[in-house]
C-alpha cells in the first residue's frame, strides 16, 4: 500500500523546534493578551462594584465609597464638577440638556486646562499643608 501523504518524522511541521524570534513573538503576543485580558476584568469588576453600590446606596453609597478609596489608597480626593454644574450653565445659557454633557466635559481642553491647575495647585498646597500640621507659621506676604 503506497501512503504517499503520510509524512516522514522529519516532514511535521509541528515537530520543529520553534526559533528565538517565533518565541519571541509567541510570548510577546501572550503577555499581551493576558494583560489586555486583566485590563478588561479589572474594569468590568470595578463597574460592577460602582453599580451595586449606586443602585443599593445611591450618592450617599458613593461618597462613601470614595471615602472608602481615600482611606485605602492614602489619598485626599474631591468632586471638581458635577454634572449638575454643567447642565445649569448648558440650560441657562443655551437652552438645552445634554445627557452625554458630563462625559464630553472630560474630553475639553478647558477640563484638562482645570487639571493641569489642580495640579500645580496641589505641589503649592501640600507644602502649605504640612507646614500648618508641624506648627510653622506661614511667611508673611510682602
């Protein structure tokens, strides 16, 4: 019987040892994954904490959450703005409600202008901060 499409031991491919670069490749593209799969549960995760606590607790939940997250991170957070704010200035001043206005509020560069101050706001004060909590009596402005 002729088995012409048989292979010879030598002839599988799947028998090859694989070359630096194909590990290479391989890991590269594993870790990658595996980190985009962690990426995605985390966030999931997180949404679904956010929302059970939201739906049970409503913003009272969530001021304590992020009191929960001050204390366990070793942070001092606060609300910038509410969505409320904007949707005020929206209606007072053009008339309308925009549901996604919160959202499209992150992505202006007035936002970013705001945080950008936040933050060098915040090197200025913690100076002040902890010289206030050892005692030190601020310098007199000229």
């Amino acid at each position: 019987m002729d088995n012409e499409h048989e292979f010879e031991p030598d002839d599988n491919p799947f028998d090859a040892e694989p070359t630096r670069e194909e590990l290479a490749v391989w890991l590269s593209e594993f870790m990658n994954k595996s980190a985009d799969a962690e990426i995605m549960y985390r966030s999931h995760f997180c949404s679904l904490i956010v929302n059970r606590i939201f739906s049970e607790f409503g913003y009272e939940g969530m001021c304590e959450l992020l009191m929960s997250i001050d204390k366990q991170s070793g942070w001092i957070t606060d609300i910038i703005i509410e969505n409320n704010d904007i949707d005020d200035i929206l209606f007072k001043k053009f008339g309308v409600y925009d549901r996604d206005a919160i959202r499209k509020a992150r992505e202006t560069d007035a936002m970013a202008e705001l945080n950008q101050k936040i933050w060098r706001l915040r090197k200025k004060y913690s100076k002040l901060i902890a010289d206030e909590i050892m005692g030190v009596k601020p310098e007199p402005k000229a």
